[in-house]
C-alpha cells in the first residue's frame, strides 16, 4: 500500500482556523477527506508521524473545539453522502459531514424533521453528535445523543461500529466527547415525523426574569418546543424582561383551522429556507456598542407580541432565525465574541440572575441571551445539559477585565453543580473541568482505550487539559 | 494554549528577573498562566524570581542562566522551551541595558554590548521563538521597548537606538507572521520607576512596574498591538517625533 505523509497530499493546505466566535485561532494543515476510507488512511498516516488530528465540520462551535494548532484538520465536509434511509425505524443513515441544512431540506418534504436541532441548521451530523447537541426541546426529547442509533469511527487502529447496545462505553465517549475518541464517519440517527413544515406557536412577554421562569415552570411541559430570548441589559425589576416562545409542529388540521389557510392550497410539508444576505467582511470596528445593544434589545422586544398564540411560523424563522444573515459573526469585528453559555441545577435560580448582573455591572453587555429548561442528561459522560436552567449570552471579546469577571462566574456555577458548554468555550478555567464534569476520569479511561496513541487531540483539549490530569 | 481572552498556559522570559517582566507574570498567574521559563544573566536574581513566580500561583517554573547576546545561549533557551513546555504561548522579551550616554564610559566594547543587549539578542530570541510559534500555529511574543526608541534623544542615545531598532523590527516582524497565527505586542513605557532608574530624576508621566504590568496584561486581551503606558505617553509622543530638530534638542533630559 501506498504510504503518503499527510502534507504530501492533494488538498492539503496551511489555513488559521478559528471558532465561530473568532479567538482564538491556531493555524493547522487542513486536509479534505472525500470518504470514510480516506479518513482511516489519514489517521493512520499521522500516527505514524506522530502528528495530531482533530476532524472539523463547519466550524459553528464558538471558541477552540474545532482548531487544532500545528496540527492536521480533517475538513469533513467532503463526506456529504446520504446512506440510507429505514421507513419503518424512521432512522436515516448519513455521513458524518452531512449538514443539518441538508438533512433538513431532504427529510422536510418526506414528512420527516431532525429530532434535534441547535440555533443554526449549519452544522454537520458529525459535529453536532460531538457536541451532543441540544434544542427547544431538550425538556421533552433529551440532546442529540439520545436519538443516535448507530455510529462508525474512525480512530488511528481501524474502524469500528458503535451503538448504545455495542460498545456503549466507546458511543457514550464519543457523544459530545469533542470529537477527541475518534472521527464520526456515518451516523444513523431517527427522525420524527411532521405533518407540515410549519410550527405552531405561542408568545408571551414576561416582564422580569422571575416570570419568565414561573411561566416556563408552569408551562414548558404542555410544549415539544420552548425558548426565552432575555434582555441583558436592562437592570432592577426589569432585568430579564424576555419573549418566550412555545410551540410544536403544526398538525394538518391546525394548518386547515388557521385563517387564510383554508384547504388545499400550498404544499404543507413545503420547505424553502433563504438567506437574505452575508456579511461581506469582518467589521473594522466592534459593533455591539451598549448603545447599539440597548436600541436592538428594545427593538427585539417591542417587535414581539405581548401575547399571540397560535401563529404558524415555518422552520426556518422558528428554529434558526439568525441564519437568515450569513458569516454574522463578522459584526463583532477583529476582536470576536465569546458565547457563554452554562447550566445550573433547579434550585440554583439565583445565579442566572447573578451572571446577568454580574456581567451588566461589569460593563459586558451581551448582545443576544437565551435561557431554556433542560430535562434529564443522557448516558454520555461529557454531555453538557443536565436538568436545569441554561443561559447562553454572546458577549464581545477585546475588553480588559473581562476574563476576570468570567473566572469568577465559572466558580460559581462550579460550586452550583452547575457547568460550562464545551462546544461554546474559548476560555473556561481549566481547575474547574473536574468539577463541572464529574465524569471525566471514566471518559479519558475511554478514550485512551480507543486512542492509546493519543493521536486526536484539539486546542480546546490540550487547553483544558482533557486528555491527562494536570499535574 | 492562548486562550479566547488572549491569556496564556505558558510563557518564556527573556530577561527574567525584569521587575515589569516578573509584575508580568504575577497577573498572568492568577490567570492562566501554569508553566514558567525563566532566563537570565542573573543566577541570584533568578532564584528569587522563580520564587516570587511560584507563589503567584505558577505550577511549574525553570530558570536558565542565559546570555541573550550569545547565539548559542539563544538556541539552547529555545531547545530548553519547546522541550519543557510542550507549547510556547507567550515569550515576554525584557532584556534591556538602560547603560550610559557618557562618552567618556562610551568605548566600543561598551557600546557594542549595550546595542546587543538592547537590540541584537532580544531580535534574536524573537525571531527564533516566532520560527517555534509558526510551526505550533499559534503563540504570542510581547517585547518591552520604550518610548525612549520612539524619537533617539542625547540623554540615553546608546540605549534609545537599541530600543529605536527592536521596536521597528518587533513591529514588522508582527506583520510577518500575521498569517501564520503568531501576533507580536509592542510596549511602549516611559519613565519606569525600576532598579534599572534607580537614582534617577523621575520624568513627567512617570510609572511603575505594576501599572506597565497592568496595561500589558490588558493589551493581550484587547488584542492590542502597540501598548503605551501610560496612554497619554501615545499622543504626547506623536506630538514629539514631529517638533523640528531644532526644538527637540533644547528639550531637557
């Protein structure tokens, strides 16, 4: 067999990655696998090197998941094939480089929906089991993990097929293990069926973050599908004023009972997502002033109705309304922006309103603040929902003294039992791993199972420590 | 590695017993910062150094006694780094030699040491450790100049030139290796109340090695390139390069 180092082949190229967020940023040879075969090759031949390998999906974690420093980056996005699809079992088979946006627009029509999707359908399969990502939904259907039925790594001995009954040791590892066991080839995950392409909705706007947590309480349950969108930077009695948001797919006879909807017409399960427009460049100032996120905090929350319930929205506006502007992260400018985003158990209410303060007093307005409930954690031991509040704010790198005042929120929600979101983070304190993610001795005794060479490795990982106890 | 806010895990000191070098790393340490080489001349001086590091909260922290004008001390601190630390994430250049401006003590083996000192080793160990950040694809070099480089005055010409040289070159070598994820920070102080100024008049504007650690520390995380401390020294010496020769040498000092 042909023994090829990795810089000698076609498509290799030297590129400075970064996260989603912007910093930080690691140059790394970047490589594009076109199959599975492809990839076990390039492992294969890095071990041999003694050269690290992290694979790469569309690059929407936030800070250094996906960056691989000195490095090769498997750019996955060339293993785009759909394998198979199972009626009965509802389970599609598909390359670990498949987008969500794919799946999406191939499934829609077919009366099928992913079970699970993040804020942006512009990730890859692979990357989102990685992540173990979560939804709307996680306080009715779990994280993404849950709903994988079938897995093919690659690791640097070959590949193997894994599934919560064969190996589940090695697949709980692997969802949301970072993509540090091994490079997720195919993935067969179930769908669930929809009737329409639209999802049902109801809007309230609570006035304070104590409401909007009582009505989420009381109500979440009654929906698939819930979200608070909160304002930031307001303080006192409306701090957290929010537009929270519920629903579930829309069934044939809500389309027909809404107005203007009645009988035939359009295609119900049609599906035609838009961009409007892109970023053309990287702003040559910061944008999110607190001027500027201030006057877009009352706009968002004006625009929204005090109470409406019933609107159809199509999928796009519902799940992914900020990928209707592309390459967004560009406003934030040179500097970048960090997203941090955290879970505290039920119980720890306070802190939410502690990191909200906190970060207002402080002087880091967060442009964009989201706050959902999590249900129960799946089987992975470095998932990152567990029951509880998550809040995610989209705060402005490139200030001093921010990192401080963010050192000091991570030990508080370490000392909730709370934690912070790997596939988010750029800068979380590496002593507060173990504590935040209790598991992590039983994941690296995994890991090191599947990978003895330590051939996969990330700048998150090697920041964080993941792979070895710190001394 | 460097993380989102621009704070380092490791860090490499030239001139390590540097008082704004060591303010440095206090805050660096409380930080990130988990592992510490430190180098210098000064084998006493590092021992203390490597002390105060440790206590900052430096897990782990070495000391090399190193010449910066001596090529082959250069390329053993750089074998010493890539080999004890795994990754080079920041390396703070303070070497310096503030020296004499008096002719009389000004003979070339003198002044030849002074420019090494100031200009020629700190180069050298910059160019050298930004070949080592290229290939990890990543890395931070700060290098301590001083206003005193920005317009050559008589009152310390010998150290003023070094400073002149390593500063133009810190700036384009940042330029250089742009592309390749490697970003060079330019600082700026003016009259730094140190060991090096002991005994000195203090000029307006004066500072001390805390507040220079300070605004380097907020300068990473800003992203910044050129680092004045204090910021007003930024406009006052804009206002200085451009007074007519004619002026500038009847400036006092």
């Amino acid at each position: 067999m042909e023994r090829r180092a990795v810089g000698e082949r076609a498509r290799a190229e030297h590129r400075l990655l970064s996260g989603w967020g912007g910093q930080p940023r690691s140059m790394a040879e970047v490589v594009r696998p076109r199959c599975a075969h492809e990839v076990v090759d390039l492992l294969a031949a890095a071990e041999r090197e003694q050269r690290g390998v992290l694979a790469r999906g569309l690059g929407r974690s936030y800070g250094d998941a996906a960056c691989n420093g000195g490095g090769i980056v498997l750019d996955m996005t060339g293993l785009d094939r759909l394998i198979g699809f199972d009626a009965e079992s509802r389970c599609v088979t598909v390359e670990g480089g498949v987008s969500l946006d794919a799946l999406i627009s191939w499934a829609v029509p077919r009366g099928f929906f992913v079970p699970v999707t993040p804020g942006t359908r512009q990730v890859t399969v692979g990357g989102a089991v990685a992540a173990d990502v979560h939804g709307k939904n996680h306080h009715h259907d779990g994280a993404l993990g849950s709903w994988v039925r079938r897995l093919r790594l690659a690791t640097p001995a070959g590949e193997a097929c894994i599934s919560p009954e064969r190996d589940s040791a090695a697949f709980w590892a692997t969802v949301g293990g970072m993509g540090l066991t091994g490079v997720v080839i195919e993935v067969t995950i179930e769908l669930i069926p929809i009737e329409s392409s639209l999802v049902r909705v109801d809007t309230e706007r609570p006035e304070g973050l104590e409401e909007c947590m009582r009505l989420m309480e009381e109500g979440d349950a009654g929906y698939r599908y819930s979200v608070a969108w909160l304002d930031c930077v307001r303080s006192g009695s409306s701090l957290g004023r929010a537009v929270l948001t519920r629903g579930d797919h829309a069934t044939l006879a809500e389309l027909s009972a809404a107005p203007g909807r009645s009988g035939g017409g359009s295609d119900p399960l049609g599906y035609r997502p838009r961009q409007l427009a892109t970023v053309p460049f990287q702003a040559p100032v910061r944008l999110p002033s607190l001027p500027a996120v201030r006057a877009f905090n009352e706009l968002w929350y004006r625009r929204a109705p005090r109470r409406r319930s019933g609107e159809l929205q199509t999928i796009p506006a519902f799940f992914h309304p900020l990928d209707v502007l592309g390459e967004w992260h560009r406003l934030y400018g040179r500097a970048g922006f960090t997203q941090y985003q955290v879970v505290v158990p039920f119980g720890a209410e306070e802190v939410v309103r502690e990191i909200i303060e906190v970060l207002l007093a402080g002087g880091f307005p967060s442009l964009f603040a989201v706050l959902k409930r999590f249900g129960g954690a799946d089987p992975a031991p470095l998932s990152f929902p567990r029951p509880g509040w998550t809040l995610a704010l989209d705060i402005p790198l490139g200030s001093a003294g921010l990192g401080a005042v963010l050192d000091r929120l991570d030990e508080r929600i370490a000392g909730a039992g709370g934690r912070v979101y790997f596939a988010k983070d750029g800068r979380l304190r590496p002593d507060l791993v173990g504590a935040m993610y209790p598991r992590l001795g039983e994941w690296r005794a995994v890991r090191d199972r599947l990978d003895p060479g330590r051939v996969l490795s990330s700048d998150l990982g090697r920041r964080l420590h993941l792979l070895e106890e710190a001394a | 590695m460097n993380d989102a806010t621009g704070m380092p895990q490791t860090a490499v000191v030239v001139g390590g017993t540097s008082e704004i070098a060591l303010a440095v790393l206090d805050l660096l340490a409380a930080r990130r910062l988990e592992q510490v080489l430190l180098a210098s001349r000064d084998l006493e001086g590092l021992a203390a150094a490597a002390e105060r590091v440790r206590r900052a909260g430096a897990r782990e922290v070495a000391t090399l006694r190193f010449d910066v004008t001596a090529a082959g001390d250069v390329e053993t601190l750089v074998r010493e780094a890539t080999e004890r630390l795994g990754t080079v994430d920041l390396v703070l250049v303070a070497a310096g030699d503030l020296g004499t401006a008096d002719l009389a003590e000004l003979g070339p083996e003198r002044v030849l040491a002074m420019m090494a000192t100031n200009a020629g080793g700190p180069a050298a160990a910059m160019i050298a450790f930004a070949r080592v950040m290229a290939a990890q694809g990543f890395g931070r070099i700060v290098v301590l100049s001083s206003v005193a480089g920005l317009r050559v005055r008589r009152a310390n010409f010998v150290y003023g030139a070094g400073k002149a040289a390593l500063d133009g070159l810190a700036l384009a070598l940042g330029d250089a290796v742009a592309g390749d994820g490697v970003s060079v920070t330019v600082v700026r102080p003016g009259f730094v109340r140190t060991k090096m100024t002991a005994g000195m008049a203090s000029a307006p504007l004066a500072t001390d090695a805390p507040a220079v650690a300070a605004a380097v520390v907020a300068g990473m995380e800003r992203g910044d390139e050129v680092v004045y401390v204090p910021p007003a020294l930024r406009y006052l010496f804009g206002a200085v390069r451009l007074l007519p020769r004619a002026v500038f040498r009847r400036l006092p000092g």
